[in-house]
C-alpha cells in the first residue's frame, strides 16, 4: 500500500479565514441593528450598496490579477470591509459616494497592495478618509436619529434621496452629529454646559449614538470571548483617549468634554473593536499592539480637539498604520532562552 | 502523594488538543511473535555511523553488536534476535527525505539465542564507577527513546556539576501512548534506571515530570518511587499542554530555568532523559541486556485495533499494522511519530527503529483547506511554545530574507507545529522555517568554505612571496660573497704580484753574483 505524503503537522484547527471575518460579522449586527433602528432605509441602504460594490471590485480586482475567484470571494473580508465602511457614511448616503468609497477601499488600498493579508493601510479607513477629504458636505449630513426611523421616511423616498439626490426639505431632516456640534461651539468658546441643552445629549453621548456605541461595546467583548481579537488593542486605545480626556477635563471641566462623552461619541468604540483591530495593519507583538492602540487613542484625541474634523479614527488608524513595521521591529518578545 | 507543581512556571504559548490516547490504552501491551525479517538499519542515532563487524552469512546470537563504535558520537546495533545475516543491501528507512539507507537484514532461526552475548550483569550498580556504567549504557546501544535519538551516554557524561535529573514522561503528542504504558507496566524498572543515573550524576534532585492525563502512570510510579524509598525522586504532575513534552518546555514547568538559546541543558545544571531510556539502562546495566525492543503505539483512525506492542527492533511497520488488525479502508497517510511533528512513510516496508514511538495511521482530511495569505492575525504567536513571532518568520523566509528571520530567532523553532495548527490561512508554516534554516545552514557551510578556500589561496600567495623574497635575499647574499671574493682576488693578485718581484729581484742578485761579484 502505498500512502500519501504529507509535513507535519498532520492536524489542524477547523477554523479559517472566512470564519474569523464571519464572526467580526455577528459581533457587528447588534450595532449594525440599532443604527438600522435609528436611520430605517437609509442604513440599509448603506450597507446593501457597501456590500454591492464592494464585492463587485473585489471579483473585478481578483479578475484582473489572475487570482482564483472563489476562494477570495468567499472569505467576507470585502464584506468586512463594505460593513465597516457601509455604517461610518452617514445614513442616506448617495450611491455615488458609496461606490467612490469602496472604490478607495478595494481597489486602491487593498488589491493594488497585493490584495489580503498585503494592505498597509486599513482599506474601510482609507476609503473613508478618501470620501471625508473629497466630499465634506455629503459627509456631515447625518440625518437625526429617529425610533423606528422606517415610520418617518419611506423607502421611496430613501430611493430618491440615494440615487437621484436633492430631496427637497431634505436639509431640514440632517445635521450636524453631537461630536461636531461640541467642537464647532468649544471653537466658538462656549463653555459645555452651555452647549449640551442645544442637542438631545443622552447619559454618556449623544443620545440614540450612545446606544449604539454600548451595542459596539457588547459585539466587541463578544469577539473578545470569541479569541478573535487581541485585548491589548482595544484596551490601550480607549485607556488612552479617556486618559488623554480625563486630563485635559481635570485641568478645565468647562471647556473639555469628559472621558465618557469621547468613549461614546463618534467612532471609538466602533474603532476600538473593529477598525484599530484590524490584523492585517495593526501591529502584531503584544507590546507592539499596546503602542500602537495607545497612539492612535492619543492622535484621535488631539485631532477631535484641536484637528479641523469632528472625529478622527480614520486619520490616526492610517497615520499609525504607516508607524507599524517600525513598532513591530522594536517590540520583539522575549523568547525562550534569550 | 504525587507533588503537584508548587509554583506553576507557566511557558507561553501551547496548545489543547484531542488526545485520543484511550483508544491504545485499553489492553496491556502484548509481545509481538517474532517476524520472518529483520531489517536492522546501521544509523538509528544521532551521529555517525559505526562500522559493519558482521558479513552476508554469519550467525549470530540475540543481543550481538553488528557494529562497533570508534567515536564518541557512534553507537552500535545490535541482532534483536539469534539468526543469520542474509543481506547488507539500501532498504527503505523513516527518514523524511524518503531514502533508502544501509540495512542489514536478519533472518531469524526461532530459537531467540543469547548464546554468550549477553554482557555481565552489574547486580549492584552502586557500586560500579560512573565511566563502567557509562561505558556499558554506550555498549548497549541506547540512545533517547523520546525521539531525539542522541546517544544517552553522552548527557550522562557530566562536564558541569548536575543538579537536577529531568526525567520526561510527558508524553503531550496526541496519539501515543508507549510511555504511558511502560510507566504503568514497568514503573520499578524507570524508578531503578533513574537510581543508576542518579548514581552517576550525583544530582540533588530528581524530578519525574508526567503529564496530569495519565492518571494511572502517575499512581503507579509514585508507588514503585515510594517501595524505592529514594527521597531524590519526585513524581510531578504537570498540566497537560502540548508540546510540555518537548525538553526545553518541561525544564521550564518543573524548575523554572530556561535552557539558554543555542545552548543544553547541561550548561544550567540539568539533564533530562526520557521514560524509556531510563528502562533501557535499568536494563543494559543490570541485566546485560543491549537495546533490543521497545514499546510502539499503533493507533489512528485507520488502523482497526489500535494498541501497544513490545516490538524487537527491526520489524517491519507493516507487520505491526498487520498485527493491530490490519488497516481500514479509508487509511490515507502512514506517519512515524504523532500527529503535531511525525513523519510520513511512503510504505509499511520500512523497519521500527530506536526512535520509533508510534505507528500512526490517519484518514485523509474531509477537505484539503486552500493557502490563503497571512491576515497577521497573531494566533501563532500566542500558541507559540518559544514565544517566537511565527507571522514574521513566515514573512521573511518566504521573502529569502534570511538575516532578518535569524533577527527573529529563527533557530530557537523547536518545530512543534503550533503556529502550523492554529493558522486560520493554513499555511505550511513549520516548512518555511525547515526551508529557511536548511538555506542558512548551507549558507553557512558555503561561506565557511569560500573562507577556507580564500584562506588557503591568500597562504598559498604568500607562501609564493615569501619564496620569491628568499630566493632574491639568497641571491643577493650570493652575490655579496662573489664580490667579496672578488676582493680576495685582487689582494692575493697583489702578493702575488709582490712576491714575483721579490722572485725577479732575487733572480737578479744571484745573476750579479754569477757574474763574480760577491754580496755576501
């Protein structure tokens, strides 16, 4: 008889790829939920859109470079990718602005790098960054958050606002987020007290975002359990920013937000489970890990408070991602022996 | 009691994995009848080879060397039976480039006779001198029964004061349970081989470190270490976490210390010997016996009856398939070793050897699962034993970038294959580091040998100088002596000169006188 040749080991763990991109999936739903509650069509529209094109530049991407197509396609890393992206664009997002968005992420970040796993630069963020840079007006008009938003704007209504655009009192239904309405009248020097009757501000944030940052918090502790992601990142991310926030909210309560409203506005605890832990960009060493999170909770502080934009994970995520080689280089751990 | 580790000196890393270890233990080992072949390969330890002291045809007895050792690193084999040589020819061995080797094959005659090969039993080896013990441990052909097949007499020759003997009945591989059995069977054996090694090494302290899913091996060798009544021995249980097993791992659970990188145990005071090789020197020392069997686990999901066999060196695998009920249908691959670093044979014709533990037989995998690339997810880092960065490893072998994947200590990889496991790309990780290090080292042995070849020119360059400067110094020198005699010549010339005028003047005077005058 004779028998196959093999290396060993000769046994593997039944996990791969796509089942990892598939749990980040779940860990999104119960935000990717509540954000559907509060926007209704304009969510899901977001994310049918994201995932559309996203899937579509990757078959496209795979073509052109003579990669095997199903493989790839089935490992829901562009659907990761379409996710994040799809619920970081405001609600109502046109399609244009969509498809331009993925066509950063896919195409430029992700595939001309040479594809998964190659990416320097975390491709939701880039193709974010790229959209925030070119088309700010689109990218500030947030709708308000509404219960059960389906009830208050209609699916024909949504179509139109997507794909033919210039709904007429459409204005009257966006505006600016809670973390932009902070720091436009912080500038102003308003004093935050003053500032916080003139928007619906809920326990920890903005109201309704304050939800959906909690629901970010509990998929996230989810893929934590799941031995998906490390501790370290997120751990240092948020330690640092409410650090950074704590300080400065010491030295002068009235004119810097507390440590709770920046871990529940914005992006961070979306960017501190499921962008800054990212794999392929992060840093890969224990220590490595904690530096680079730490950072890039220092860099989105600084940039909320004194940047010229609202929120900030995507400019840190992709100013550190660039620092990452270096930091991994330096962070070695001790090994047996040495 | 079975001392249970006080402190837990955690190592990094590891893996829990399905043991399937009851699948063998269910029976007592059995005795394999006697094979109509031997086949005896001539290198079944780590070094050289001894030389041939048998020819085609000769008789010999059970336990007679074929070989005799001339170097520390050799050690010889031994006939497991009495019989006749047939053939000394290239067979089939387990080796993972797949190679034949030099085998001698031995035909038994049945009657299994010693005649007069047995060596003098040591009755009490207490008091014999450690370099006797050693001398006879070597005769008898051990080496490490774990795997590593380094010659046991070796470690036992202490350069450095010992403190501690470490001996491994871990057993952390899935699958095999040969150890297992032999501390249930024959734990009074174990417990007086280690007496015999702690006679020689005159440590401190034994440690016997046993992995705490082997219940039955831990009770039984707490009950053969208390009938010895030897206080230096301690039975330990340790955590099951693959690869405890591996020395370096086991040293750090049990004492903490971690063998420098590149180093042996020995250069902290440590030297650790399997179950096995502990019962195999009970058995050359005390009765005379050479390695000639050893316990083998053959198991797997193609195999039918999976179970522990008592195996005289030289049989052939398929024979032990054979006899644990032959394989099943859907067998696929044939591994030596267990499942995380065994290695596949192509056929059953190969020969269980010294380092032979288990014979494995697996099913194919339900789906061969396609290489994607690295998504630097970390999950081989946090399972890695040594606490190395497989991610980056991976990532510079793969680019040739060697130097840095030494930067990453590429040759402290005990090849374990956790990182390999666990790699949600599955990714053939442990190959890119076998390929990186098999590149390095035959770089190095390149550049050690433009360096001998640059070394012997640069000689041989000045070698010719040296001789050319000679040559000129001899010549000038020559030289010099030729001018100075030169100078002789004129002087001599000179008185020469003189003395004809003298001689002329003379002449003349005696012509005067002639000529009447007188002078005087």
């Amino acid at each position: 008889m004779i028998f196959t040749q093999r290396t060993s080991p000769h046994i593997s763990a039944s996990t791969d790829v796509s089942h990892i991109m598939r749990q980040v999936l779940y860990a999104l739903l119960p935000g990717t939920v509540l954000l559907v509650w509060y926007f209704g069509w304009g969510m899901l529209s977001n994310l049918l859109l994201a995932v559309l094109f996203a899937e579509g530049f990757e078959w496209g991407m795979l073509k052109l470079r003579n990669r095997p197509i199903r493989p790839f396609l089935s490992d829901y890393s562009a659907v990761v990718t379409a996710w994040l992206l799809a619920v970081a664009l405001p609600a109502f997002a046109p399609w244009w602005l969509i498809a331009v968005a993925m066509l950063f992420a896919i195409v430029i970040a992700k595939h001309l790098y040479g594809g998964l796993g190659y990416n320097p630069f975390n491709p939701a963020m880039v193709g974010y960054a790229a959209v925030l840079v070119s088309y700010p007006v689109q990218m500030t008009g947030w709708p308000a958050p509404q219960d059960f938003s389906f009830s208050h704007i209609g699916l024909m209504q949504a179509v139109q606002q997507v794909f033919l655009g210039g709904t007429t009192g459409w204005d009257a239904l966006t505006g600016a987020t809670v973390l932009d309405t902070v720091k436009v009248n912080l500038h102003l020097h308003k004093a935050l007290a003053d500032i916080y009757p003139t928007k619906p501000f809920g326990l920890l944030g903005g109201k309704a975002w304050e939800w959906v940052n909690v629901a970010w918090l509990v998929g996230g502790l989810w893929l934590f359990y799941q031995r998906v992601i490390a501790w370290q990142l997120p751990v240092a991310f948020l330690g640092s920013l409410a650090l950074m926030a704590t300080v400065f909210w010491v030295i002068d309560s009235a004119h810097y937000a507390s440590a709770l409203f920046h871990l529940f506005s914005g992006a961070a605890m979306l960017g501190a489970f499921f962008i800054v832990t990212d794999p392929v960009t992060a840093s890969t060493t224990p220590r490595g890990k904690l530096i680079y999170a730490a950072f890039i909770g220092v860099l989105v502080y600084v940039i909320r408070t004194w940047g010229s934009y609202p929120d900030a994970v995507a400019f840190s995520v992709i100013i550190m991602n660039m620092v990452v080689p270096l930091v991994d280089y330096y962070t070695q751990p001790r090994v047996y022996g040495t | 009691m079975i001392t249970s580790l006080l402190k837990r000196w955690l190592n990094p890393g590891g893996l829990h994995l399905d043991y399937h270890k009851e699948e063998s233990t269910q029976q007592p080992v059995r005795n394999l009848p006697l094979p109509a072949e031997l086949v005896i390969p001539l290198q079944q330890h780590m070094g050289q080879k001894a030389s041939l002291c048998v020819r085609v045809g000769d008789y010999v007895h059970k336990g007679q060397a074929l070989t005799k050792p001339d170097g520390q690193m050799q050690v010889p084999v031994h006939a497991s039976t009495s019989g006749t040589v047939t053939a000394i020819e290239e067979h089939p061995v387990a080796h993972p480039s797949g190679l034949n080797d030099l085998c001698i094959i031995l035909t038994p005659d049945g009657k299994d006779d010693w005649g007069d090969a047995r060596m003098t039993p040591y009755l009490d080896p207490a008091q014999e001198k450690p370099e006797t013990l050693r001398q006879r441990i070597s005769t008898a052909g051990i080496v490490g029964l774990g795997g590593a097949v380094f010659p046991a007499a070796i470690k036992l020759a202490a350069h450095t004061p010992i403190t501690t003997l470490i001996i491994n009945g871990a057993e952390c591989e899935p699958y095999i349970t040969c150890d297992d059995m032999l501390m249930r069977e024959k734990p009074d054996e174990i417990i007086a081989g280690i007496q015999i090694m702690l006679h020689m090494l005159a440590p401190q302290q034994c440690l016997v470190g046993i992995e705490d899913n082997k219940p039955q091996a831990l009770a039984a060798m707490q009950t053969a270490a208390e009938k010895a009544g030897d206080r230096r021995i301690q039975i330990v249980s340790v955590p099951t976490l693959y690869p405890t097993g591996s020395e370096k791992q086991l040293i750090k659970i049990l004492t903490g210390k971690e063998v420098p990188s590149g180093g042996r145990p020995a250069d902290i005071g440590m030297v650790c010997h399997n179950a096995a090789t502990a019962r195999a020197i009970y058995r050359a020392v005390v009765l005379g016996e050479p390695l000639l069997e050893r316990y083998v686990t053959v198991t797997g999901e193609g195999v039918a009856h999976p179970c522990n066999l008592n195996v005289p060196l030289g049989t052939s695998v398929e024979y032990l398939l054979n006899q644990a009920g032959g394989c099943t249908p859907t067998a696929d691959h044939l591994l030596m070793g267990g499942p995380m670093m065994g290695i596949t044979l192509q056929s059953g014709q190969v020969p269980v050897v010294k380092a032979t533990n288990c014979i494995l037989v697996k099913t194919a995998p339900e789906q061969q699962q396609p290489v994607m690339p690295c998504i630097r997810c970390g999950r081989c880092a946090e399972s890695c034993p040594a606490n190395l960065l497989p991610q980056q490893l991976y990532w510079h072998a793969r680019a040739r970038e060697f130097d840095k994947t030494e930067h990453y200590h590429l040759f402290d990889c005990i090849e374990c294959g956790c990182c390999a496991y666990v790699c949600p790309s599955h990714i053939p990780l442990v190959d890119y580091y076998r390929f990186a290090k098999a590149e390095i080292r035959t770089q190095r042995a390149t550049h050690a040998q433009a360096e001998h070849a640059r070394n012997r020119h640069e000689f041989r360059l000045q070698r010719l100088e040296r001789a050319k400067q000679e040559k000129a110094e001899k010549l000038a020198k020559h030289r010099e002596q030729a001018a100075k005699t030169g100078a002789d010549d004129a002087k001599k010339a000179a008185i020469q000169a003189a003395l004809a005028r003298a001689k002329a003047k003379k002449a003349q005077a005696a012509a005067a006188t002639t000529t009447g005058e007188p002078t005087e």
